[in-house]
C-alpha cells in the first residue's frame, strides 16, 4: 500500500495535480508519524484505517464548511474525499450491507438497541474497509427497532 501511494505521489506531482499531491503528502506524513510512534511499519491494514480516518475527518469538515458558507473550503474537502476513497477496498453496496447486518444480528441473537454496540463490532471487524461507519450505524439502528 505504501509503495503504491508513493507510486501516485509521484504521478502526482509530474501531472501538477496540486490537491492529490497534498493529500497523498499529508497521508504518508500521517503513516510515518505512526510508524515512529509504534516503533515500527505499518502493514495494509493499519494504513487502511488511516485512510478511513482522513476520510471521516474530511467529511466532518465538509459539514461545518457548507455550516459556514464556505462553498470554496467545501469543494476542496471533497476533492480530498475522493482522493482518498480510491485507497479504499470496495465498499458495500447498501442491500449488502443490510444483509450482512441481518446475518450478524441473527447469529448473535440480537433484538434491541442496547444490542448495537455487539452489532456493530462485529460488522466493522468482518467488513474491514468495506463499510462506512455512519452508514452502518444507521442500517443497524433501524433494523433493531
């Protein structure tokens, strides 16, 4: 993973595409900084919750900048968004991702609201990547009502 981000660094920065490059620079900064931090490399996986983290903080920011009138700010973020989204494994589509949930509530046996956090847990953990955090919340609230 971190071969292929340095890989389109570098695509980036000979094409001028001035926003990936900031984003792809502010990622690897992010996965070293890590990597001191741990004392030690990341693998895909590591770096794939990273990208899921930009992702998240981007979209917060997308939030309060349309708040705020800020259309140029908004415009931006979601260009980043985009960038990052590429680095994602497939994402599940929404009729999966309600049949995924319906298999783990079953098989867990659960039945309320109070259940979700063991759902949820569960889910994110088996579609690693795959599944939007948010989104899943949602699917599962409603399908344990």
């Amino acid at each position: 993973m971190k071969e292929r981000l340095q890989k389109d660094l570098k695509a980036a920065l000979k094409a001028r595409q001035t926003e990936r490059l900031a984003t792809l620079r502010l990622l690897l900064s992010q996965i070293k900084n890590e990597e001191i931090s741990r004392g030690k490399e990341l693998v895909s996986k590591d770096v794939l919750v990273l990208v899921q983290r930009g992702i998240k903080t981007r979209r917060d920011s997308v939030e309060q900048f349309e708040r705020g009138g800020r259309t140029d700010l908004v415009a931006r973020e979601k260009e980043q968004i985009a960038v990052l989204e590429d680095y994602l494994p497939q994402q599940l589509s929404d009729q999966e991702l309600k049949q995924a949930a319906l298999n783990i509530i079953q098989e867990l046996k659960a039945e309320t609201k109070k259940d979700m956090g063991k759902v949820m847990k569960a889910l994110l953990e088996r579609h690693a990547g795959k599944v939007d955090g948010r989104q899943a919340s949602q699917t599962v609230a409603s399908l344990l009502k």
